[in-house]
C-alpha cells in the first residue's frame, strides 16, 4: 500500500513538473509574443487618452474601465478565436482582414489632421465639451474608442499569434489568452495613470512639502498640454500604424515594390549613422509608413466625401439648414 502511494506521489510530483515547464513555456512565449507587439502598444495607449478628454474627473476612471472591458471583450470573444480558426484553417485571409483595418485607421487619422489643418470642418459635437454634451455623447466617444482599439487589438494579436505560430493549436491559444489580458491591463493601467496625473499633483499641492507642492503645480499646470501633445501623436500613430500595416500586407501579398523601396530607404539612412542604425531604420520606416497612411487616407476620405450617405453628409445637410437662415445670422457669425 506504501509502495502504491510513494508511486502515486511520484507520478503527482512528474505531472507537477510538466505542468511548470508548460506554464514557463507559456510564460515565455506570451513575454516574447507581446514584445514583437509593443511599437502597436504604444500606439494603442497614445491613441486612448484623446477619448477619455473632456470627462468630468469623477467619470474618468469608470470611463476607462468600460472602454477596457470593452477590449478585452473583443479580445477574446472574437478577435483571439477568429484568429486561432483563421490561422489554423484558412491563414490567408489574415492579410486582407488586417488591410481593411489599417485602411480604417488610415481614414480615421487623415480625416483628424486634416480636421486640425482647416481642410475638413470639425465635427459639430467636437466644439462642446463632453460634460455639456451628456450621457449619449459620453456613449458615443466610449464606443469610438472601442472601434478604434478593436483594429490595434487586432494588429497586437494576430502579430503576437505569428510570433507562436509554430505552438500547438490549445498552447497557442492559451498564450494568446494569456498576451490579451496582459496587454489589457498594461494598456489601460498605463492609460488610468496618464489622465489621473493632473488629479494628483493636485493633492500634491495641498500638502506642506515645498518639493511636493513644486511637483503637483508643475503637474496641473503641465497635464493639460501633455495631454494635448500626447492626442495628437495618437492621431499620428493611427496613420503610423495603418501604413504600416498596408504596407506590410501588400508585400505578403505579392507586390513587394512599395515594400522593399521603403525598405531600401531604411537601409541606406541607416548607413549614414551606423552608430544608431536601428533607431535610424526604424524612424525612416515610421515616417514612410505614416506618409503612405496619409496619402491613403485621404483618398478614403475624399471618396466619403462624394457618397450622399457617407460619415460627412449630416455635414452637408447642416450646411443646408444654415442656408435657410436670415442672412443677418450669417453675418453675425462671420464677424464673430
């Protein structure tokens, strides 16, 4: 009977083993597959703040928690099994999907930059801050910013599924679970912190320290304009991210010329300055792939633009009910 149980210990204590070596491999794997993905990381925690400006301090938190649950929804509910099915049976659509999403961002960056350099008029809602607007536009900004994860999830996982694709099929989606929820909370904790920032160098002022109260005013003072800084290098990104992605994917489609000129480019910048060859190669990759956003997504916009039904006809119509009023409003708007 002892003997039965020493080998049933055994056989508990090998099992425990080969548990711990997977949980390392998985481990290690997710470490790997989230580091390939931190350039479209940064990107995601660039892009978010701008949704979470303009919110009462109270709803900044619950905000960001909803658009949090909202990722990780999306996640794993649809993009981490869409991916592994995808991947498994049918890989080549990957490309196509990921295109479709980068043309989004693409169309989403260009048509804010251009809104920011007078070519495009502004949303109406955007001239009213959120605690004026409500509820639905608090609603609206929270499912924005969702739609606009959604694509950079998208890029984090299916960059971070390449990295294990050589895994078995349930070792690789217990990575991919594993990097979802990771990345998640690295994101929007990261995210949490930045529009907080301002709250507690508040609470810093009103303590006795001189360095504290020096830290806190700096931080009021300063968040308002970092943050501001920090919307538009998430405009940016999005057209950063979305060129990269077309360009990649119409390489892996089978037309490498745009590809390998970019990449011709990186080479011989990062000749120049051997010193700093990778920052150089991927700073030329970076500007080129956010000129290609731009570029593309300004044809996305311009093709919206003529469509009776697209994102800017309210714009149009709007334009009509100004024109039936008295002209003396027109001019009192000019002027003003």
């Amino acid at each position: 009977m002892s003997g039965g149980l020493a080998a049933l210990l055994d056989d508990i204590a090998a099992l425990a083993k080969v548990a711990a070596a997977s949980i390392d491999d998985v481990s290690a794997a997710a470490g790997r597959a989230g580091t390939k993905a931190a350039g479209v990381i940064v990107d995601d925690a660039a892009v978010t703040p701008r949704y979470v400006t303009g919110f009462k301090p109270e709803r900044e938190l619950p905000i960001i928690k909803k658009i949090a649950m909202g990722s990780l929804r999306n996640k794993l509910l649809f993009i981490v099994p869409v991916a592994l099915l995808l991947s498994q049976f049918a890989p080549w659509v990957l490309t196509p999907l990921l295109m479709l999403g980068g043309m989004y961002l693409c169309f989403e960056g260009a048509e804010k930059l251009l809104e920011k350099m007078g070519v495009l008029e502004p949303h109406a809602e955007q001239d009213v801050p959120v605690i004026e607007q409500g509820a639905e536009q608090e609603k609206e900004m929270v499912a924005g910013a969702i739609r606009t994860d959604f694509i950079l999830s998208a890029e984090i996982m299916v960059i971070s599924l390449n990295e294990v694709a050589d895994a078995p099929f349930i070792q690789r989606a217990i990575i991919m679970v594993v990097v979802a929820i990771g990345i998640t909370l690295l994101i929007y904790g990261v995210v949490a912190v930045i529009v907080k920032m301002d709250d507690i160098g508040l609470n810093l002022t009103k303590r006795e320290s001189g360095a504290a109260h020096t830290i806190g005013r700096a931080l009021v003072t300063g968040m308002p304009k970092f943050l501001a800084v920090l919307g538009f290098i998430g405009v940016i990104a999005m057209l950063w991210v979305g060129g990269h992605i077309l360009l990649v994917g119409v390489n892996d489609l089978g037309w490498p010329g745009l590809y390998d000129f970019v990449h011709g480019l990186e080479e011989g910048a990062a000749g120049l300055i051997p010193a700093a060859s990778g920052f150089v190669a991927w700073l030329v990759n970076t500007i080129a792939s956010a000129i290609i956003g731009f570029i593309v997504g300004c044809i996305i916009v311009g093709i919206f633009t003529l469509l009776p039904f697209g994102p800017f006809a309210h714009k149009d119509e709007a334009h009509g009910s100004d024109d039936s009023r008295p002209a003396g409003d027109d001019k009192a708007e000019a002027s003003h």
